[in-house]
C-alpha cells in the first residue's frame, strides 16, 4: 500500500514537473525526502528490498535518493540565485516621478 502511494505520488511530481522546473524541483525533493522516510521503515521490518527480482542493498537505495536530491536541490538553489541577481538594486529611496 505505501509503495502504491509513493508510486503515484511520483506520477504526482512528474505532472508539476511539466508545469514548472522550479515547482517541479521542489516537489521532486520533496518526494526523496518521503521516499527515504519509506525505505528506513522498509529496510528494518522487510529487510533488502526488491527491484526487478534483484535484492537492493540500504546503501543503494539511499545514495540513489540522495543523488536525486541533491541535484533537485541545486536546481531549486540556482533558480534562486538567478532571481536574486535579476532584481534591480534596492537604492533606499522611493522612485521618482519624473
């Protein structure tokens, strides 16, 4: 049941990941996130999972999601950057009519 969930919740991503990169990014690290929160509880009650009939060792698992992470996470860090340099400096004073 939960793995159903966090399978559609990754078509869920996808979806807001067509919208916007950004977004989509967000969302993506946002879903890593649970999806480690699943495979702590997965790994000490089932013991190694199974993909394709192939056992996948804890390390796997979790260094494949950080990766997917860690790269969410520098697209969302670097969306920021290019807005904050985008912005026209801030002078102090209210713009003139003129």
């Amino acid at each position: 049941m939960e793995l159903a969930a966090l399978l559609a919740s990754l078509c869920v991503v996808a979806l807001v990941h067509t919208k916007s990169r950004i977004a989509g990014a967000i969302a993506a690290a946002a879903w890593c996130v649970g999806a480690c929160a699943y495979g702590v509880v997965a790994f000490r009650t089932h013991g190694p999972l199974l993909f394709v009939g192939i056992a996948a060792p804890p390390w796997v698992y979790f260094a494949f999601l950080g990766g997917v992470f860690a790269f969410n996470a520098a697209v969302v860090a670097g969306a920021l950057r290019r807005r904050r340099r985008g912005r026209p400096p801030d002078t102090g004073r209210a713009p003139s009519d003129a």
